[in-house]
C-alpha cells in the first residue's frame, strides 16, 4: 500500500511539472522598462553572465535580476527578449543552446 501511494504521489509531481513547464505567453501592450543595475563582479573566472529575466507574476511582468552561472561544456546562453505579435508584446525567456 505505501509503494502504491509513493508512486501516486510521485505521478502527481511529474504531472505539475510537466504542466508548469507548458506556461502559457502573456500579452502586454508596451514592453516594461528594464531596470538599471550595475553588473556584480564575477565570482570566479570563467563565470558567465545570465541576464535578468522577465517572469509573470500578479497581473504584470516582474523584472529578476541576472545572475553568474557556470557555463555548460558545449552550450552558450541565449539572451531572452521581448516580441511583438498581433496581440502585444510577449517575454520570450532566456535559455541555454
């Protein structure tokens, strides 16, 4: 019965984060004013600068600040920005390629 119940709990996890990572995009008619901010130094060398990101949260786009990564072996950071479609404007996220 308790593995019966793990897996259950389990499958409910798996479920939200598949349906979380499905966020939709929302639309908004001017693109927000990014904040300004100095650019802490690196931590470490090679570290590599995420910029800030855009998330939705309340009714509106809310700014998060960048950040230092470690950079992926064979990958390179993709910068996020905003797009303009029919409806308005939408945050396409940053990502690693």
């Amino acid at each position: 019965m308790k593995t019966l119940s793990k897996l259950g709990l389990m499958a409910a996890l798996a479920g939200s984060l598949f349906f979380s990572s499905c966020a939709g995009s929302y639309y908004v008619s001017d693109q927000p004013v990014e904040p300004v901010y100095e650019r802490p130094v690196a931590p470490y060398a090679g570290a590599v600068w995420i910029d800030g990101d855009w998330t939705w949260s309340g009714g509106r786009y809310v700014y998060t600040r960048g950040y230092w990564a470690r950079p992926r072996p064979g990958h390179a950071y993709m910068r996020g920005g905003w797009v303009r479609t029919g409806r308005g404007y939408a945050w396409h996220r940053g990502r690693w390629r």
